[in-house]
C-alpha cells in the first residue's frame, strides 16, 4: 500500500482538483518538489478514476491558473495495480 508524505498527496479523485493544487504549492514551497496523485484515497488504498478526453488539460490548467509564479507540471495517467 502507498503513504502519504511531505512530498506525497492522494486525492480520491479529480473532483478535489482545487484541494489538489493547495497540497501541490506547499509542498513546492516547502521542499521545491511534491506530487499529488488522484484516484488514491488518504489511506493509500487505489481506487482508479477514469481518464476524460480533457482530465490531464484541466488538472494542468487547473495548476497554471492557480499558481503564481507559474508552475507548469507534468500531469500524466498511470496504471497502478491495474487500475
């Protein structure tokens, strides 16, 4: 099973997109790096989310727009578990 960290968020899914991007700038503002994975629930369990023909542009823009200065992250779909 997957943890959580200072460097490490799970959402469970992109509906907590906003609450995703708050975890990304205090990671990045306090270890200048971090990661937010959606589709996993707090306690590290995989639950899966389907990928949307527009997930990974809105989960992108959702960060450009709410950051400043900018950040530009590497938003990408992962298998994990088969799911």
């Amino acid at each position: 099973m997957l943890k959580e960290s200072e460097t490490i968020e799970f959402k469970k899914s992109t509906a907590e997109v906003k609450a995703g991007v708050v975890s990304l700038v205090a990671m990045l503002n306090k270890h200048g790096k971090g990661e937010v994975y959606f589709g996993i629930d707090d306690h590290g369990k995989i639950l899966g989310l389907t990928i949307g023909r527009t997930t990974i542009t809105d989960v992108t823009q959702a960060v450009v727009d709410n950051t400043e200065p900018k950040v530009y992250p590497k938003v990408e779909a992962r298998q994990i578990e088969g799911k």
